[in-house]
C-alpha cells in the first residue's frame, strides 16, 4: 500500500488519539481475547456488564477477521476530541455511506450477521441504535476506569512521536510505527503479506488534505481505512500498551495519610457516605471547629462537595475524592 505525498503533504501530517476509535476497536477483545492479552484485566471487570448492553450489535460492529466499518472510526477533527463530539459527528453519517461501510467491511451480503442484515434495512435507525449502543458501552464499561489509563498511554506515545521526528526526521519516524512501513522519495509504503493489495491502494496521494498518525492499542501493525478515498489515516500500534495489564499497587489508608496527612485521610475515608461537620466530630472524638478547617482544605482541593439542608451542611466524596482513596 502506498501513499504519495507533494511537496508540502509532509508539512500537514500531523498526530492525534480518539476515544471513539479506541472504544470501537476495543470491540475487538470481544472477538478475540487472545490476540489482546494486556487487556484481560479489563474484560474480567467488565464482563458482567455487557449483559445489559445491545451485545448483539456491539460485537457485530467487528467483523470475525476484525474489520471496522470506516464510518465508525472517522478521523478526528482535532487532536485530542472528546468522546461525545466525535459521537455526535458518528451520528451524523449519512445512511448510504452506512449501508456501504457495513458491506464493504463484511465484503459479501451472506457474511453480514442477522443483525446487521436486519438493521441495514434501515441505515437512518440503525446508526441511531449504534450510536446508543457506543454510548452506553462508553459510560458502563469504558469512560471512569479504562479511558484514563489508555488516554496517559496515548499522550506518551504522542511526546515519543514528537521527540523521534524533531531529533532524527520522517524516515526515522515512520519506521518507528511499524518496521512494514518505509519512507523513500515521498513516498510511505505499506508492505503486506496478509493478502494481495486492492489496485486502488497501490497509489493514493495525500492532495493537500494532510496525513493523521493515530495510536491504538489495538493493532498488531500499522493499517489504514478500508476506502482509499477517505482523508488519509495510519493507525499504528501505541508505545507501551502492554503496560495496561500492570495492576497499580493497592492505595492503603497508610498512603492515604503520607499522601493527606492523619486527620484528613480519616475524613475522606469516613465520608464515603455524606456526614455533617458534627457528625464527623463526634465520630473523630474531636472539636468540630477542627473538623470544619480540613474540609475546607477538602472542599477546596475538589475532593468533597458540600449541601445545605437548613442549618446542616453535609459533606461527601466527589468523584476525585472516590478514585483517590481508591
């Protein structure tokens, strides 16, 4: 596969991560677990969660030799989009172009599941069900645990990418995403060996519209769209994503208090339910004005909330309180 690039294509290449993508792709797990094995922690947890999903549909998103329909994965806008604008422009795809990614990604209408056999019948409904059903996949099994680790492994594979092409160029760097990958003359090809290259692939040029080099923990190689004629992408195997597996060692309240201190590691502990300032005093064995100054240096540091029920104030845990004594 091979693209041509004019002079000033190289200028406009530029790098970028997507949740959306990230969150399609790892629909592959679902296929084939073995091929993913840093992400067997994170199937264990949420295995009992995909039960209440539109499982059908989400594992039909992927076909058995892991293609993705091009619609699903569209190339980002920016280089750090959040996972519900790029939904919302996943809802905006026209139906014929869903009905032919879907076909082009299952290439014959008998290899098309009954559920996608059924929903093309009606592209505009059936984008409106995948794109519920990616959103629900995204809050239930992705968005609090495993996005964040997977967004710090793409932010690094981004600064290595910087670094490689200001210190030592484009051949270097594009080497570097995959050893199939070669510069020479303006020209990046692709060398496979998986199957014979379709004739529109042995020569795409960029045109002005600029190159994405996108990170993904879930390829084994470097691979473009299925349609050349899509704004150029390369997706690319991300630095480090064997480390997803490493299990973060165990946040003890011992730490809690190196990390807080005695008096306000014991706060936030106690306030995994809400407590009023005499409350937690009483509790504590301790003034509540000695309370009250450590939730304020809590509050403040956007560990707790606060409400107002009359005279009472009630404290609890924020989101970030949670994932710290976590």
């Amino acid at each position: 596969m091979e693209f041509r690039f004019a002079i000033g294509d190289l200028a406009t290449t530029s790098f970028a991560y997507s949740p959306l993508q990230e969150a399609v792709f790892s629909l592959r797990c679902l296929h084939d677990p073995a091929r993913y094995p840093h992400h067997r922690p994170w199937l264990r947890r949420i295995r009992p969660h995909l039960d209440g999903l539109d499982r059908d549909l989400l594992t039909a998103l992927v076909a058995p030799w892991l293609w993705v329909p091009d619609f699903l994965t569209p190339r980002p806008e920016r280089a750090r989009p959040g996972f519900a604008e790029e939904l919302d422009r996943l809802a905006a795809t026209p139906p014929d172009v869903v009905d032919a990614d879907f076909r082009a990604t299952y290439r014959t209408p008998q290899s098309l599941p009954p559920v996608v056999a059924r929903g093309l019948a009606d592209p505009a409904a059936f984008l409106d069900r995948i794109v519920r059903a990616l959103d629900a996949y995204w809050h239930t099994c992705l968005a609090a645990d495993w996005w964040p680790r997977v967004r710090t492994i793409l932010e690094a594979d981004l600064a290595h990418r910087g670094r490689t092409l200001a210190e030592q160029g484009a051949v270097a760097l594009f080497a570097g995403l995959d050893h199939r990958l070669s510069w020479t003359d303006g020209r990046l090809r692709l060398s496979t060996r998986d199957f014979n290259v379709p004739a529109p692939w042995t020569g795409v040029s960029i045109e002005g519209r600029g190159m994405v080099l996108l990170p993904t923990l879930f390829a084994r190689g470097a691979q473009p769209l299925i349609d050349p004629s899509r704004p150029p992408v390369m997706m690319y195997p991300a630095r480090g994503r064997a480390t997803l597996s490493e299990e973060p060692p165990p946040v003890t309240g011992e730490a809690l208090v190196r990390l807080l201190g005695r008096p306000r590691a014991r706060l936030l502990l106690l306030l995994a339910e809400p407590a009023s300032t005499t409350e937690l005093a009483h509790r504590l064995d301790v003034t509540p004005g000695a309370v009250s100054q450590h939730l304020a240096v809590l509050y403040d540091a956007g560990l707790l909330t606060r409400t107002r029920s009359g005279r009472i104030v009630r404290y609890a845990r924020t989101a970030l309180g949670d994932g710290l004594c976590r």
